[in-house]
C-alpha cells in the first residue's frame, strides 16, 4: 500500500519526540495498568466472580481466567500487526486502546457472582479477551512507531515503551497502598477493589486524543510494502520470530512475578496488604527510572553484551536472594528482594525492544515483533502467577518462584546466543528487497 499526502494536503509541523513517545506509551501504560491491578486485587476478585470454599483453588480459577486471556494475544498480534503494516503504526493504535477501554470498563462495572451468578466470571473473562486482543497489536505497533521516528536513538527511545510499564507498576501499586491504607478490609473488599480500574480509564481518552494526533515515520511510509505480512513472517521469518519469542522470556516473566508479589507476600510470607503494595511502589519507581538509562547505555555498549550479562545475574542471584529473603523475613529484606529483581529486569528490557525491533525488517516488523512479543508474553508470562502458585503448592518452598525464573533465563540466553546470525539474515534479506 502506498503511503502519502493528498497533493491538497498542507504539510503539517513534525510532531516533537517527546510528545510521539508520550502518544504511543498511554496505551501500553493503560494495559499494564489494568493487568497489574487485576494481579494485586486478584483475593478480591476471586471471591466476588470465582467464589470456591478453597481459597487456594478460587485464586487459581482467577489467574486462570488472568492466563487464559494471554491466548488471545497472539491472535490479536496477527491481526492487528497485519493491520499496523498495512495501514499504518497510527491506525492500529487508534484501534487497540480504543479495544482497551471497553475492556476496563467491562470489569469497572461488571455486578458480581452473588447478583448475576455465572454471567459475572463469563463477563469477566470476555472483558479479558477484548484486552488480551487489543494489546496483542499494542506492542508491535507503538515500539515501531517510536523507533521509525528516531532510528539513531533506538534503545533510548524504545525503552520507554518499556519504562511506562514501570509508571504504570507505581500508579497500581500506590492506588493499591492508597486503598489498603485508607479503607477498611470490608470496605476493601466490597467495593475498593474497583476504584483503580475508573481510574484506569481515565487514561484511555488522553492516549486515544494524543495517538489522532500521530503521523507515521518516513521509514515506514517510504519503505516497499508487503500486501501479505503474515504470511512472510510465517513462512520466511519463523527462526526471528524464535529468537525474538525467546529473548522476551526472562523479561515477561519476571514483569509477572513482580506483579504477582502483593500476592505472595499476603498469603506466603504473611505481610499486610500496606508493606506488599509499598514493595511493589519501590519497583515501580525503578522500573520508571532506570529504564530509559538501560535504553541509552544499550546505545552505547551494544545491547546484546547488556543483556546477557544481566542474563547470567538472574541465572546466579535470584535462588540465593529468595532463600534470604525467607530465612531472613523483615519488610527490609522483602523491599531489598523487589529491589533487586526490579534493577535486573529495567537492565535487561531496556535494551528488549530496540532488539525486537532490529531483527525484523520495516515491512514486517509490526506483525513480527506483535507475534513474537504475544506469543512469550503468553507462554512465558500470562501463566506466571499460576505456575508460580502451583509450584509453591507441590513443592511446598516458598522459594519455588526463582526456579520459573531461572529456566526463563536460561531460555533467553540461548535466544541471545543467536541474535547475531538472525540479524544478519535479517539485513540480507532488507538488501534483497
């Protein structure tokens, strides 16, 4: 499809970088929002819309349905990408946080199991496939649409796709801490729990406003498109899509945990709901705050030798820091446990996107990152806090949360392994075209 101006059309002023990477982050900080506060109010949910006379197995049926939404992904990453390579990054983005506010608003609202029985889980979990769908597309189009405007700077402004996420984290987590400090258990449990996602909506009409205003990079509209983006990433671009699946693994799993922690610490380690929440803000604030550095030092050193290294920290530190944590139980040790794996992962996903974002080449690179990114963030991420969960259940070590982490790790590292030689696929077949 050709990309152009009307010759009737008068030429508009380009849009400053500041306010592109503010337009293409308020969905993504929408999505991370509503997934963070449906993690951290997950007791609350499950009795309302999975009641059970076993706790352990209503928390289950709600991270279940939180996992079973990650499906979708992956459908929504083919068919909006395709849509963001055909049309444009604007377009689909237009579109997905537009999905994404009816999805909030849906759970906002829904009356639960006691009013409306089973229609309350059903109308809960369609409001998670509407999200799961609209953010498949999210991520493709809105890390390609930052690093098309600025090529030069790749890390740093690809990052903060990334560093909203850790906004994101401390808005949720603080709404929760604001909550859980405030309001009473019953209040908390009747109806607090619904206050952060009508705040979360706030965010969907600012980023919808600011995304109209978009214009679609020169790398994108002068470069030779492709009628069928799919089917070139799936016939001719699976061993990118592999590595690029793979390297996400450790990041998106991780992301999870930290958002699984409220939960953990109520219910394994026994802390009130104000210290979980205030764990969680600490890992906010550093998610928002090293990020864009991680992004900026990937431009300089090179982000495979970054990532990896931080690779290997996880591998080596994640065991021994729980096990301490444990052995050693305070909110000091806790806060200093979140700290740590919060410092890793803004290191390591820094430099993620930028990453994707190079293996593929311009025709295909938002059906190739959204297919790659849905498809870890579903294998890898989506199912975390009930992996985690069941492992703590059979193993019966509260430990077990770094074993699902080290394997992840080990999985992204041999995915590094291989970025070099893809890449250099990757920029034959750009030559070629």
């Amino acid at each position: 499809m050709n990309h152009r101006l009307s010759s009737g059309s008068p030429a508009r002023k380009p849009l400053s970088l500041t306010r592109i990477v503010i337009a293409t982050s308020a969905g993504n900080a929408l999505e991370w929002f509503d997934i963070l506060i449906y993690g951290f109010f997950a007791i609350y949910i499950g009795k309302h819309f999975f009641p059970s006379s076993n706790q352990t197995a209503s928390l289950l049926m709600t991270f279940g349905t939180f996992g079973a939404s990650y499906l979708v992904r992956p459908i929504g990453g083919v068919i909006l990408g395709a849509y963001a390579d055909k049309r444009g990054r604007k377009a689909a983005l237009v579109v997905s946080v537009s999905l994404m506010m009816l999805g909030t608003a849906i759970v906002a609202v829904i009356p639960t199991y006691q009013s409306i029985g089973i229609a309350a889980p059903i109308g809960v979990f369609a409001a998670r496939l509407i999200q799961g769908f609209s953010a498949g597309g999210e991520f493709g189009a809105s890390t390609a649409m930052l690093i098309e405007h600025a090529p030069h700077r790749r890390g740093f402004l690809a990052s903060w796709q990334f560093a909203s996420q850790g906004l994101s984290t401390l808005m949720a987590a603080t709404c929760g801490f604001a909550l859980a400090k405030l309001l009473s258990h019953d209040a908390l449990m009747a109806w607090g729990w619904r206050v952060p996602f009508f705040f979360g909506l706030l965010i969907g009409p600012v980023g919808l406003y600011l995304r109209r205003c978009l214009e679609d990079a020169p790398e994108f509209t002068q470069a030779v498109h492709t009628k069928t983006p799919v089917r070139d990433v799936f016939l001719a671009q699976k061993r990118m899509m592999l590595v690029a699946t793979g390297a996400l693994a450790v990041s998106t799993s991780v992301n999870y945990l930290i958002q699984y922690l409220p939960t953990y610490a109520m219910r394994q380690l026994h802390f009130p709901a104000s210290t979980s929440f205030g764990a969680t803000i600490l890992a906010g604030v550093i998610l928002t705050c090293v990020t864009p550095f991680a992004g900026y030092l990937s431009d300089r050193i090179g982000r495979l030798a970054q990532m990896t290294t931080v690779g290997l920290l996880f591998v080596v530190s994640v065991y021994p820091a729980f096990s301490y944590t444990i052995d050693h139980l305070s909110a000091i040790t806790l806060f200093g446990l979140v700290a740590w794996l919060a410092l890793l992962k803004s290191i390591y996903f820094g430099a993620l996107p930028a990453l994707m974002s190079e293996i593929f080449p311009p025709a295909t690179r938002s059906t190739g990152m959204s297919v790659a990114y849905n498809v870890g963030v579903t294998v890898f991420g989506g199912f975390t806090p009930a992996v985690v969960t069941w492992l703590i259940s059979v193993t019966a070590n509260r430990s077990a949360p770094s074993f699902y982490l080290m394997v992840t790790a080990i999985i992204s590292l041999a995915a590094l392994a291989s970025v070099s030689r893809v890449k250099h696929v990757g920029i034959e077949r750009r030559v070629a075209v």
